[in-house]
C-alpha cells in the first residue's frame, strides 16, 4: 500500500514527449511524483490521454505517479507518414513508456490498450507490476466491435462545429445524461484547412489495426496464459464487446485474475460510471503485494 495523499490537493501535471526507437514522440502527461510508485495508462483507439484525466488524478492524490498517453497516430503524438500502422508498434511503444518509468508500473488499458497491454504482459513478464484491462478480452464479441468500427468510419467529412460533433456523440451514446464538454471535445477534434473539425486520429490507423487486431487473436489468447503479474478485468454490464463467455475463457487462460462487473456501464466503462471504476481501480492497488 502507498501512502494516502490530500485528498483534496490537486495533483501536479507535468507534459513531456518520449522518442521511440522508430522516430515517434509520444505526447505524455504525469501526475504526481512518488517514486516507486507508477501507473501507465494506455487508451483505447479513437481515444486520447484525456480519457484516464479523472481517473489519473485520483489515483495521483492517493500516492501514485499517475502516467497517461496519447497512441501513435493520436492526440499530439506522431503520425507516421508512411501510414502503415501495426499492433506490434503499439505494444512496443507501451514497452517503452513502461522502461521510462522509475519501475514497473501498473498497467490499466481500456479496449485497444488493454489488448497492448495483454500482450505486453505476456511478451516481457518484467515489463509491468500489474495489469488492469477495462471492458475488453483477447476474444471480443465481433458485433460490438464492429458498431464501434461503424460509428469510426462515419462522418469521415468532419463537423461545421463543436455542436454538431456533441450531437453525433450523444446519439451515439444515448445512455450519458451529460454530453461532453466544449474542452473535452477539444482533444478529440482538430481544425482541418477546410475548417472542419476531424476526429484527432490518423485516419489511416482504422483499417490496418483493425484487420491487424483480428489476426492476432490466436496470439494474444497465447499470451494471457503467459500473463504471470496480478490481474483484474473490469467490465460493463451493458457491454456488447466482452461477454459471459469471452469472460469465462479469459479467467480460465489467466486463473489468477479477478474479475469486477459495473453495473450499468457500456464498453466504456471509466466514461459511463467513473466513481465506481476507480473505486475498484483503488481497492485492486491498495491489494497489491509491497514490493
């Protein structure tokens, strides 16, 4: 256990760019400073580092250096120029943000970035402290995967404005009472030469690490039986991307995981319901072995 900061001190954010082996900076953000003490987030596709920001914070104030960052090809990070984008590249760049930290960290990935961390996991069995996958399995359930994949493809002409795409957002999310703000949006869309406003994401990444997703499922399933750290899956209730039975099989490949269900959420967990994720985020650190 580490020690409990002010709960009501706001923890400190600093900005930095790591170079990866390939020529890629990768946009990070950390908040608190407590050595020995470190979490990586990793996002999911579409996503940026603001998606971990509540949850970052939280466990930043409760003693922990709380690392968040945007994928290649998202948010600030590079864009490759080629736009030949893999699942490899992604597992590595995590591997690197992980050998930047003053130790393993912990690992919580959503979506894409839980499956990066799975196979990180189960590649380098050093590489991380513990793991924490949010609403994702190496065996989805295609049809959710593939609403996603839908709602991703649409639109690809942009938005006239910040309205238009909450709107979009909020059909598509029609469980959220509260539509995202003009900030948060922010990090989501940028300003094209038209004066659109387009999802900041390489538009080149959907399709190759989709179908680059899919071919390694056989490899992923192999590498959670190699996964050796303490491990927990939260999922959704709701979700249409994890099942009962993608659930079952993921416990049988890593029989000494956890498994916590929020009730009510979606496949995005951390955004539908935040307190209780990162209640359960909290008790799972607090849990875990000093080293």
């Amino acid at each position: 256990m580490v020690e409990l900061r002010d709960p009501l001190a706001e923890p400190a954010a600093r900005q930095t760019r790591l170079q990866t082996v390939d020529g890629i900076a990768l946009a990070l953000e950390e908040f608190g400073n407590v050595p020995g003490a470190d979490i990586v987030y990793a996002h999911g596709f579409g996503q940026t580092r603001q998606a971990w920001l509540s949850c970052a914070r939280a466990t930043a104030r409760a003693g922990w250096t709380s690392t968040t960052y945007d994928a290649r090809g998202h948010g600030q990070s590079s864009w490759l120029e080629s736009g030949d984008y893999s699942v490899d590249q992604l597992v590595d760049d995590l591997r690197q943000v992980c050998a930047s930290r003053s130790q393993a960290p912990v690992v919580v990935g959503a979506s894409m970035g839980g499956l990066v961390g799975i196979a990180l996991a189960g590649q380098a069995l050093d590489a991380c402290r513990a793991l924490i996958l949010v609403d994702i399995t190496p065996r989805w359930e295609a049809a959710g995967v593939e609403r996603i994949l839908a709602f991703m493809r649409a639109h690809p002409e942009g938005f006239s404005s910040l309205d238009e795409a909450a709107e979009v957002i909020a059909g598509y999310l029609p469980h959220r009472a509260q539509r995202k703000s003009p900030e948060r949006l922010g990090s989501l869309l940028i300003p094209d030469a038209d004066g659109r406003l387009r999802w900041h994401w390489d538009p080149r990444m959907l399709e190759s690490i989709a179908h680059d997703g899919v071919s390694h499922q056989a490899d992923l399933m192999q590498a959670a039986t190699r996964i050796r750290v303490p491990t927990m899956l939260i999922s959704g209730s709701e979700s249409d991307v994890v099942s009962e039975s993608t659930i079952a099989e993921f416990l049988h490949l890593v029989p000494h995981a956890r498994h916590a269900v929020v009730e009510q959420a979606t496949h995005m967990v951390a955004g539908d319901e935040n307190t209780r994720f990162a209640g359960l985020v909290q008790r799972f650190l607090d849990e875990l072995p000093s080293d």
